[in-house]
C-alpha cells in the first residue's frame, strides 16, 4: 500500500505489516530505553504544580481531592432532567453536566417548526426561566458545581442559571461551574452554530468581562478538543486544534481590551479519551505543557493560574460500540483511566448504552460507580503523576508536543484557527477517512465489530424518550407567553438588539430580556437580526 508521509495521522498499511501505529501516526518501537529520551527531561517534567505543569496543575494531585464525578445527563422536559440530576447526586456524581436538545443548542424555542421531532431528545429543553427553575428545583446551587454544554446560546443560559440561583437567594459570585461557548469547534466539528464568527466571538469575550465582575468562580469557557476527536481527529490534532481554538480565544479578548491574567485563570479545555491509554496519557501531559508555555510565552502571562490548563475529560463517545455493547463498559473504564493518570480535573465515563440512545439509569450508575471504583481501588489517586519517568509515555510525550507544535505553526500561518477553519476540517476529514480504512482492512482492531463478532444481537434495555414531552413542553411555552406583558417583551428585545449595535457589554441587555421572560429563541433571534446568520462556504 502506498503510504503518504502525514505527522499527524496513522499511515493505513494493513494488517499484515509489522509495524504498530498510535492515530497519530506515530510508530511505536518494541521496546523503549533512556536512549529513546531526549536529554533536558528534568526541565520538560518540572514538579507537580509548578511550571511547566507537565505533571499536574496541582502539587498533591488527587491525595488531597478527588477529580469532581460529573455525568453529562438531561433528556426530555426539565422536571424530567431534574429527577435524573437528583438521582445522579444520590449515586455519588459531585457535579452536574447538563445536556441540551438540539433546539436549545440552536437557540430556537420548542414551538419553532424547524424543532418538530427533535424537542427534547439529545438533551433536555429550555426554552425560558421557567425550565431553567423547574431543572434545579430542590438543587441548591450554593453547592453543586454545574457544567453547561451549550455554545452558541452558552451567554443565555448563563444568565438563566445566575437568575434562578438569584431567585434561592445564592449570591452569584457563590456560583461554580463551566459554560462550554465554544463557538470555533462548532463551526469545525459540530454545526451547531448561529451567529458569523465576529459576533459569536463578542458574545464569548463579553461573557468573560461579564464573569469577572459577577462570577468571578466560573469558568467562562471550556475550550473543546472533544468534538475534534468525535469528528475522526487524532490525538496530536486534538492537541493542536484545541490549543489553535484557546489561542483565538485569548486574542480575541486581547484585542477587545481585557488583560489576560484577568481573564485566562477560568479558561478551561475539554479532552476526550480514547482506547490507547498510553498516547492518551502523554496527550494530557503534552497539552499541559505546551499551553503553559504558549501563555507564558506568547500572551506574557504573569499569574501562574492564567498558565495552568485545567481539564474535563469525557470517554468516548466514538469508541462505543453497538454490536456487544456491555464491551463497552471495559472501553470506559480503560479511557477513565487514561484520564485519571493524565491529570484530568473533572470526568465523565459514559453510559455502556450510549452507542444505541440516551443512558438508561443502569448504565448511568455503572458510569458512576466506574469512577468511584478508580478513585477508591486502582490505585491512581495514591501518587502524583505516575507514569512519569516511563520510556515509552515520555518518549510519546515529546513527541506529540513536537507533531502538535507543527500543526499550531501552520494553524498560526493561515492567520489562527478563525481564518484555518476549512484547513482544520480538511486534516479531520483526512484522519476520519485513516480511521476508517485502517478498520476496513483489520489493521485495526474492534472487538465485537471487524473481530471476535457474534451472530447474535444482544440489545439491553434502552431509554425511550417520551414523544408526548413534546406536545407538553409546546404547550407549557405557549401558557408562558400567553401570561407575558408584551409590550414589555418586545422593549426588552429592542434593546437587545440596541446593545448589539453598539460596543457595550451585552450580557446586562440579556439578562433583563430573560428577567422580563423573554424566551431563549426571541433573545437569540434578537441577536441574529444585528448579527446575522452563519453560513458555511462548503
């Protein structure tokens, strides 16, 4: 087979090839000896807590504290959502991480028509105050820390979590938790967007001034690798194209005139972890590393905070399989592994049923319970960092930092990930076709799938979305609007759309549109009428 020289992506060479492969293309010897180091490695290692934070943002790691065990869930209406948040938080998750349908995500209302079907079924629907009120009914969020997966809209729902904390009485700076706003992977990876890219961008950095002063505990963004490799990327594109997005990021609020020590402290990233634990592993290490340099370097970034990467991670969702799906209970506990050994701040392990629907509340406590087993049997939260000082891990270490360093460079020579977009899709694009080439031929293996296969489907138990949560989150939207001033609601909007003419912060105007009950997709589509919508040119 003709093989093309690619530093980023695994060569597809068959099966019958001696030759072992990461993703990334990076070829694996048998044995791995200090001859295979680099010398300096005392340097690149640094200790736990200090720069360049290789081995964690952290001196003791997890002797002191746990990584916070937050399962992504939300389905249906909100009250729906809340039961199964309550449930999570009596099985032992110490964060929330909610899910939004597909409507929200968009920042469209329930009753929109281009929603028929989809309202409720990938995550929950919130379409106003209301919903956010019912999600968090009984959940004091003066204690939970709550991660919010929403990008486009991520400012809007902010601002309906910081209202109900302040209809319980919880001061906003007592709030803690992560809003996912990242736009750029959507445009990449997901298409999940609304706005063109320069008032996506003001919504982002405006959220950071808006944090700052009212909730200075949030991290007002979590910069996603994760979509990258659900997309088809490989580790060393995972890397680079993450840390292409949170130089944007950092510019981008440069350039609007904030500080960076201001705000780079509550920059989070998101990772996703594959099968292979040792490039998995040196991945989390590698990206700790060339991040703190990259803000200390690049941005002049003088607060040790604004040069820690700190990090969720989610097993993943590409890895699970269909066909023999209790396999994948193995595939999660081996990817939260890999993440608890890297440094992870935060995990979630998918349910084993993921491949085939939502989780079932049985494959979401043996989620669960697969964290706790790590934390409390493996053996990982006894030492700090412990693969460091390994041949093969540093050696994979080093040179995924090199591999990505070289992506960042011509990621940095198209004028930085906003103007690369169509370049970064191209390099997924071609990793995704390797992926699938290396399985068709059985160069790679998947248990259950290209081998090992049974003839008989075993298919457990799945959760079924009720249609009829449609029809009454519909109806529940229209008995909102039905109550609403709405001379009020269309001021409320008009000055939404004032803001957006103009330079000011638009958080202020959003939330006062929420307040006065203006709904997701009226705010939002305020904002597109100054903004306008996205189209992609391919």
């Amino acid at each position: 087979m003709v093989e093309r020289e690619h530093r980023s992506v695994a060569p597809v060479v068959g099966p019958e090839d001696p030759r072992r492969f990461t993703d990334s293309g990076i070829e694996l010897a048998p044995v791995y000896a200090e001859s295979d180091l680099a010398s300096g490695l005392g340097e690149r290692l640094g200790e736990p807590g200090q720069f360049p934070y290789t081995r964690g943002v952290h001196p003791e790691m997890y002797r002191t504290q746990h990584w916070t065990i937050r399962q992504y869930a939300g389905y249906g209406s909100a009250r729906e959502s809340n039961a199964r948040y309550r449930y999570l938080l009596d099985q032992g998750s110490t964060g929330l991480s909610m899910a939004f349908d597909l409507p929200t995500q968009l920042g469209l209302d329930s009753d929109d028509p281009r929603c028929l079907g989809e309202v409720g079924r990938t995550g929950v629907a919130i379409d106003c105050i209301e919903d956010m009120r019912a999600a968090f009914d009984g959940i004091p969020l003066d204690r939970v820390s709550t991660s919010m997966t929403i990008n486009a809209p991520a400012s809007v729902l902010l601002l309906l979590y910081e209202l109900v904390a302040e209809e319980q009485g919880v001061p906003a700076g007592e709030l803690r938790g992560t809003v996912q706003n990242d736009v750029l992977k959507e445009y990449i990876a997901r298409g999940n967007f609304i706005y063109p890219p320069a008032g996506a961008m003001r919504l982002t950095t405006d959220l950071f001034a808006y944090c700052r002063e009212r909730i200075p505990r949030w991290n007002t963004i979590s910069i996603s690798g994760y979509h990258f490799r659900e997309k088809g990327c490989s580790a060393v594109q995972e890397v680079a194209f993450t840390l292409s997005s949170g130089i944007a990021y950092v510019q981008a609020a440069l350039d609007a005139g904030l500080a960076v020590d201001d705000f780079a402290p509550r920059l989070a990233f998101f990772f996703n972890a594959h099968n292979h634990v040792f490039q998995e592993v040196a991945k989390f290490r590698a990206a700790r590393r060339m991040w703190a340099r990259i803000m200390r370097d690049r941005f002049g970034a003088v607060d040790e905070r604004s040069m820690k990467l700190r990090f969720h991670t989610q097993t993943g969702g590409v890895t699970l399989t269909a066909q023999q799906p209790e396999n994948n209970i193995v595939r999660v506990a081996l990817q939260g592994f890999a993440a608890a050994c890297g440094g992870t701040q935060s995990l979630h392990t998918n349910g084993f049923d993921e491949a085939l629907a939502l989780p079932t509340e049985h494959a979401a406590r043996i989620a669960v319970r697969t964290q706790q087993i790590l934390a409390h049997e493996s053996g990982v939260a006894d030492t700090v960092d412990p693969f460091a000082g390994s041949y093969f891990v540093e050696a994979l270490t080093d040179e995924i930092e090199a591999r990505a360093g070289e992506l960042i460079a011509r990621v940095d020579a198209l004028g930085g990930a906003v103007n690369a977009i169509e370049f970064i899709k191209g390099e997924i694009e071609e990793s995704a076709y390797g992926y699938h080439e290396r399985y068709r031929t059985g160069q790679d293996v998947v248990v259950g799938v290209n081998r090992f296969v049974e003839d008989e489907v075993s298919v457990p138990e799945i959760l079924r979305v009720d249609p009829a949560a449609e029809r009454e989150q519909v109806q529940r939207l229209a008995a909102f609007k039905a109550a609403r001033d709405p001379a009020l609601v269309a001021a409320r909007l008009d000055a939404v759309r004032q803001a957006a003419r103009g330079t000011e912060n638009l958080l202020p105007a959003l939330r006062e549109a929420l307040r006065e009950r203006c709904t997701v997709g009226e705010v939002c589509g305020a904002l597109r009428d100054i903004f306008g919508r996205y189209q992609p040119t391919t």
